[in-house]
C-alpha cells in the first residue's frame, strides 16, 4: 500500500504540472519536481524486498496459506509454492524494469542539468572501463566480507583491461558487487573462516566481432545445489541465515545500493542485478557445479543500439 501511495501522488504530481513549458522558470520547476519525485521513490527497493520478507516469514509461519493452481492448499510445502509463483515473479520483473527505466530517465535528465563531467553524457559514461569498476566492486565486497568475517578471498582479474566502452557505471558496479559479494561469502563458509582460500577469478572478454562485453566471475565456494539454480532468480528465496535478514530489515530504507544497502541478505540482489543488466539488452546467467564452485557471466550490449525492454 505505501509503494501504490507513492506512485499515485508521483502521477498526480505530474498531471497537475503544467502541460507546456514555455519559460526558464518552468523548467526549473520541473527539474525540482522530478528530483522530488526521484528521491520519494529511492527506498522503494527496500521497501519491496521488505514486504517479501514478512510474506516469506508469514507462510513459514502458517500465518498465510498459499492456494496452489488446483485450488487446494499447499500445506504440505509451502516453500515450493511461494518460490513457484509465477504469476507474481512476472509482475516483479516488470515492475523492477519498469522502476530502472523511470530512474534512468529522471536520473539523465537531472545529471544533464548539472556542469559537464569529462567523458559522461548525464549518467552515462563513454569511456567505462570495467576493469576499474571491477576493482572498485572488489573493494567494497572485501569491505563487507571482511566486515563479517574477518577475512577475504583474494580477486584475480585478467582478459581484456583496457577496454572502454558506453554504459552506467553504478548499474554495472552494483551487478559486479552482488557477484562478487555472493562469491566470497560462499568461499569463506565453504572453505572456512579458518582456511586458505582460492582466488576468486574474474575476467573480461572483449573483441572487435564480439556481439556483447562478457565478464565472467568464476569462485571455487561449493556450488549451488541443482534443485536451488531455477529458485536463485525469485525475488523471494534467500540463502542467507534467517537472523541476518531480519538484521537487514532495521537499515535505512533510502539506500539501495550502498555496501551498507540492506538488500544483502533479502534475496533480492540475483534477480535485480539481471533486470539492470537486461534493461540495456544484456543477460546474467549462473551455471554451477555443487561441491566444487560457481561461475556467473555477465552480458553487456554497448549502448547506442537497443531498445527499451519495458515488459507489457
């Protein structure tokens, strides 16, 4: 209810605001009103992942029962069901896209408002090197894993690290830190907080023919049983232990991307990270082997070609 409340007062805000801009004046009105609109909406992500959580704690706790498709209550294995519903996995899809493109709009039109940056086109960058966003992902998930455990795996980057090209930089770091961190937590609890750990891998592909930027992360932290790959991407199944998720729910509510973002833990990261990556014609895909490791790749579209994947 809070998210519709949000939405309705963005649309009539908009509505009532004059249909043609004709003076400096209005469109300074303008740009004060969709950053207004752009910081109301900016908890929205935790506020959903939250309303996932209760709903995920209200069926372990039978508090909700889920009808399955024949009509009958699906007592018998309720976490199947909630992870299985599809219906509602799809309209979180378009909702999440949907929320990325009006972002990437509000976001460009403010940034082009502001003094030029060199080599950025309001939040884009002609010239991202994911090389040094890598490094930067790098840092933050080290910060947070050592921040747990008192310890990091080392990162080992190679392939292409010279290579430019035209994106959002903070939509490819967030991708690369949700890798990343899921990648030396598994490592650690695998291996142990004790243990010697194996380098996580990263690498970067990149050619002349080469239809997509590809980078792949590549950890040796025990794999993802096969029965969990399909439910990885539900905006309602987490790995984490219940007591860090309810942790998580007492963050600041504003942030959603920050190494102190209370989405970690929430199990929204996986499927989130795939809406940015698709919302500019990419792909993330995880292939695993259980009892040994996990290697996700990320695929980017050089922007200037796509369109606009706004589901119907």
């Amino acid at each position: 209810i809070k998210v519709k409340e949000l939405y309705i007062q963005s649309f009539l805000d908009l509505v009532d605001f004059p249909a043609s801009i004709s003076s400096q004046d209005d469109e300074e009105r303008l740009a004060i009103l969709l950053e207004g609109i752009y910081e109301r909406h900016a908890g929205v992500l935790v506020t959903m992942a939250r309303a996932a959580y209760e709903f995920r704690d209200a069926i372990r706790n039978g508090t909700v029962q889920l009808k399955a498709k024949n009509n009958n209550y699906a007592e018998q294995d309720p976490l199947l069901s909630y992870e299985d519903m599809d219906e509602l996995h799809q309209f979180l899809d378009r909702f999440y896209v949907a929320r990325i493109g009006i972002r990437v709009l509000i976001g460009q039109y403010l940034a082009l408002r502001q003094p030029p940056i060199d080599h950025y086109v309001g939040i884009i960058c002609d010239n991202t090197s994911p090389y040094e966003v890598v490094l930067q992902a790098i840092d933050d998930a080290a910060f947070m894993c050592t921040r747990k455990y008192g310890d990091a795996p080392e990162v080992i980057i190679s392939g292409k690290k010279d290579l430019t090209f035209p994106y959002v930089p903070t939509h490819l770091h967030y991708i690369l830190l949700e890798l990343l961190k899921n990648s030396m937590r598994a490592t650690v609890d695998w291996h142990g907080v004790d243990g010697d750990y194996p380098p996580i891998k990263v690498i970067i592909a990149d050619g002349k023919e080469n239809e997509d930027v590809v980078i792949k992360v590549s950890d040796e932290g025990g794999g993802i049983p096969r029965s969990n790959i399909r439910k990885i991407w539900s905006y309602l199944f987490t790995t984490a232990d219940p007591d860090i998720q309810a942790g998580m729910i007492a963050f600041n509510e504003n942030v959603d991307h920050s190494i102190d973002s209370p989405l970690a833990g929430l199990g929204y990261g996986l499927p989130i990270s795939r809406a940015y990556a698709r919302y500019f014609g990419g792909d993330l895909s995880i292939m695993s082997m259980e009892g040994y490791g996990t290697d996700a790749f990320v695929y980017l579209t050089r922007l200037g070609n796509t369109k606009e994947p706004l589901p119907i």
